[in-house]
C-alpha cells in the first residue's frame, strides 16, 4: 500500500535527500569513510557547514549583517537561549502567546527578564492571530511564532515594528518566499521543513548582540558560536548534512517561489474540500489558516474515531489531531506531493458521501 506521510515533525523528506543521506553514511564524497565517521575539523566537513551557512542566507536574501549557526537542544532550547542572550532586567521581552508553543517561549523568557505577553488568542481557542499589538516602551524584542505548528494558524504578513523582531520558524520555513530581513533573529529546528532531528537553524542579526550584562556560559553565547564558526564543540555532523541535503533539494526544484506555489496548491485543495463538505469544518479564521498544518474537525465528533481507522486502513500516517487539540492535523510541508493531498481529499469525501 502507499503510504501518504503528513507527520507533523519529524516530518516527510525529500527521496532524493534520503537517497543521498544513505549513500554518504557508506561512503561520504569518495572518501571511502562514513559520513558518520570523519572529523567535524576536516576540510570535507568544514566545506559542508560553509555550503549549507550559504545556501541558507541565499534563500533568505541576507548578508553579511547575519550570521547562521547550526544549535543543538532543538528549538525548545532557543526559547530560553533567546532571552538568555537577549533580555535582562532593564530590558523586556514582547511575546506573542498563539498556543503551546508560543506560550513555552513565554514561560522560560520569565526566567530572564519581565515579559508581556501582548497576544494571547487563547479566548477563541488559538483559532486566530491577533495582529495589533501595543508594545510598552521597554520593549528589548518581539517575539512570535510565524507558524502555529499545533493549531494550525500562521503569519501571512509580519508586525512592522520598531524593536527588535524574533521568529520560531519551526515549522514555516523556507515554505515560500519571506521577508527574512524583517527578523532580526529567526530560529527553526530542523526536523519539520529542513532536515532531520538534532539540529537547529539560527541566524542572527550580529548588531542585536552583546547587549545584556549577563555572563553566558559559552555553549549557550550565539557570540561564542559565531566566533567558533558554528564548530564550537562537535557539532551533530549528519543532521547538518542531511539540512543541506534538503536545502540543495529546495534550489534544485525552483527555490522558495517554486514551495510558495505547491505549498499553496495542496492547502489550497485540502481547505476548499474541507470547507464544502459538512462533515468537516475547519474553525481557523481564514486569513491565518496555515499553509503547513490544517488542523480540522469532524462535525459530528463522534465519527472522528471511524475517520482515524480509515486513515489508517488507507496508509494516511499522522493525521490524529494534537493531544490537547484534538480533531484532525494534516501537516503539509514542502517535501509532501500535491499527490497524497489528493488521495486525502478524496478518502474525506468518500467518507462522506458513506456518512
Ligand atoms: C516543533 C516545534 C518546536 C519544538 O521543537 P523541538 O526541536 O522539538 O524543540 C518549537 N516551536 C515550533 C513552532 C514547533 O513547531
């Protein structure tokens, strides 16, 4: 049976890349060694950070003012890393609370510094994105979360602001074309849209740095890590390269313009037949629905559990809702075919026309 994998993170990768990832676990570059087994210093896997440091600031559009590191402790870690490098008693730190993972970067920021959070969609849910914000005049950064992974809302446009601007870009990035340069620290772990698990993406705009008293222990310091070229200690060498693997991958295809328009033809399909059947519905406002994760439910709930068995009798991986959400979640990340969106559509209708 086919399977359609829409997993939410660690989420589907290219073939081409998972073809290549197994090629280099044997023999990496002629080498005759394991990508698994060279030296994080050797020129082979110094080339490959460099490479992958690029392709990143191509497809943002960015320059020297930025600097990429690959982290380690997942994009969780970054919600007290950010703060930690960023925030300090005299300062304050602007959060956007869209659900659980905003309200994470909330509540580790609090361990740093004052925080307001000046967002908090939970009135309605988390089914919309409240898009004007007051920030108090202390205000060191904003942070959002471009992508709402678990409830399935997402930035369309960013706040035009004038402090600093921080996104967790977990699960949007290099969807489509973005205005990058609008962020001055953008964090993504790697495992949804980028890669696979064990590496985070950051880059950073060097100027926002250096500002707090704080002493930071050094593997924490985004200076330390720029000064050591992302190699500060053994970097997790085969995430790294499977991340350039994928990010080849997205140039190969045609860049982000060319994920912008399979990202919005699939979510395009799957909520135009959501919204037509009645057997489901989708309580997302419409300008914030995510183009990533539709996150949907059935009208009369308790028919989710016999959609869930079909999904599964007809090798649909990963649909069940989150566990605090509930219904149903459909990620669709750049490396999906427009193809499994299809046989999706098409098992919901059957589904319905049978209920
Ligand atoms: C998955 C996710 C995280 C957590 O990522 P980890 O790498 O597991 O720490 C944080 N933020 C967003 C938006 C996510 O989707």
């Amino acid at each position: 049976m086919e399977l359609h994998n829409f997993n939410s993170g660690p989420s589907i990768l290219p073939q081409q890349v998972l073809d290549q990832a197994a090629a280099a676990i044997h023999n990496f570059n002629n080498t005759g060694l394991s990508i698994l087994e060279i030296g994080h210093r050797t020129s082979h896997f110094m080339e490959v950070v460099q490479e992958a440091q690029e392709t990143v600031k191509r497809l943002m559009g960015l320059g020297d003012d930025y600097e990429v590191l690959f982290l380690q402790g997942g994009a969780t870690m970054q919600f007290m890393q950010v703060p930690m490098n960023l925030l300090d008693e005299n300062g304050l730190a602007a959060i956007c609370d869209n659900g659980v993972w905003g309200n994470k970067a909330v509540k580790e920021a609090n361990l740093f510094g004052p925080v307001k959070v000046v967002a908090d969609t939970s009135d309605k849910k988390h089914t919309y994105l409240k898009k004007d914000l007051e920030l108090p005049a202390s205000t060191t950064y904003l942070h959002i979360t471009t992508n709402n992974t678990v409830e399935g809302t997402q930035w369309h446009s960013y706040p035009q602001v004038n402090v600093p601007l921080v996104g967790d870009m977990s699960s949007d990035i290099f969807c489509r074309p973005t205005p990058f340069h609008e962020f001055d620290l953008i964090y993504a772990g790697a495992q949804k849209n980028m890669g696979a698990a064990g590496v985070t993406l950051v880059v950073v705009k060097k100027s926002i740095l250096g500002k707090t008293n704080r002493a930071i222990p050094a593997i924490l310091n985004y200076q330390k890590h720029i000064d050591a070229g992302s190699l500060m200690n053994t970097p997790p060498v085969f995430a790294i390269y499977v991340s350039l693997l994928t990010l080849r991958w997205i140039e190969q295809e045609g860049g982000l313009a060319e994920m912008e328009k399979r990202n919005n033809e699939k979510a395009n399909l799957l909520y135009n037949t959501i919204d037509e059947l009645p057997a489901f519905y989708c309580p997302i406002a419409k300008e914030d629905r995510s183009i990533m994760n539709a996150v949907f439910f059935l009208t009369d709930p308790n028919r989710e559990a016999d959609f869930l068995v079909l999904c599964k009798e007809k090798g649909m991986i990963g649909v069940k809702g989150y566990r605090t959400v509930g219904g149903i979640r459909v990620s669709m990340y750049n490396a999906l075919p427009l193809s499994s969106v299809k046989a999706f559509c098409e098992l919901m209708k059957s589904f319905a026309e049978k209920n």
